[in-house]
C-alpha cells in the first residue's frame, strides 16, 4: 500500500514523508521532484514557461505513473487534489493523509524557505498569506474529501507529524 502525503505548499510534506518513509521502510517518491526532474527544468521554471495548466497535466502523469508501485510515501503537490481524476486514484491507490497547516503557518514556511534559496512560484500574484487563503478556501474541502486522515502540522515537528500517521494507519499499512 501507498502512502500519499495532500495539503497546501510548506504543509510539511516532503520533510514528513522522508521521515515516514524511512520509519516504514518505504521509498520516498516526490512528485513535484518527479515532474522538474523529466522536464528537466524547476517547478518555477514550468509555471513561468508553460503555465500551470501544463504542469498539472505533468502532474497528473508523473502521479498515474508513481501509483503504479506499491510501498511508497508519495508528497504531492498542493494542487493535485483540483483534478477530479488525481483524487480518485489517490483514494483509490493509497492511503491519503491530509497535512493541514493554517495560512500564517504556510506563509512564514515559505518565508523561511526563501531565505535558504528555496522560491515556490506564486499562483495568483498576490501577496503569500492572501494567495494562500483564497487558493486554501477552495481546496479545503478537496482535501476533506480525499483524505483518509488529517493531521495538523502547525505546532508539531515533521517527527512528531510522522509519529503521528504512524499511529493512525496502524496496521493498514503492510510491507
């Protein structure tokens, strides 16, 4: 079985899912890694190049392909939940975990993630906290729907996060 790790940009996916994956004895896959690694160019250079209707399309396809394994913690985009076909085969493949974080929280991650060099391309143009609301607004109750757990990530380390999947999916999540 699969692990797939939704929630908004900074939410803690990627830094829970290498803990999850090594705790479970999984391979890490990322998707948006998979995505700038065939493309050969960065999340940002795709947005900026091609638009985000073509990298959700890159998406959806690196995803189908990647669902394909099995034994994997899988992060995924902030997005993936808007196309109705990404959802079904989350729920249907993996176990899906929904990592919540709050607006502020997002924003000063991604803040934090500027100063090490780290640039996440903005969707809207408008300024992190606004766009993170207004993009959050309609992807809650994408991410409510999906998800088979939910976790808040707001004041607890990604460990602690991943102690915390650990203990929820129990025994559903077999080697």
């Amino acid at each position: 079985m699969n692990i797939a790790l939704i929630g908004f940009r900074c939410s803690g996916k990627t830094a829970v899912g290498k803990i999850l994956a090594q705790r479970l004895g999984c391979d890490f896959i990322d998707i948006d890694e998979i995505v700038a690694s065939e493309e050969g160019k960065s999340i940002t250079g795709i947005f900026k190049e091609d638009g985000e209707a073509a990298f959700r399309r890159l998406e959806a396809a690196a995803l189908r392909k990647v669902l394909s394994g099995d034994n994997q913690v899988i992060a995924c985009g902030g997005g993936i939940v808007t196309r109705e076909e990404n959802a079904a085969l989350l729920r249907e493949r993996s176990i899906v975990v929904w990592l919540a974080a709050t607006p502020r929280t997002c924003a000063e991650r991604m803040r934090e993630d500027e100063q090490k060099g780290i640039r996440r391309p903005s969707l809207t143009g408008a300024p992190p906290v606004e766009e993170i609301e207004s993009l959050l607004a309609g992807r809650i109750p994408l991410y409510e729907e999906v998800c088979h757990y939910r976790i808040d990530t707001d004041a607890i380390s990604p460990r602690r996060v991943a102690e915390r999947i650990k203990e929820e999916i129990g025994g559903t999540h077999r080697r």
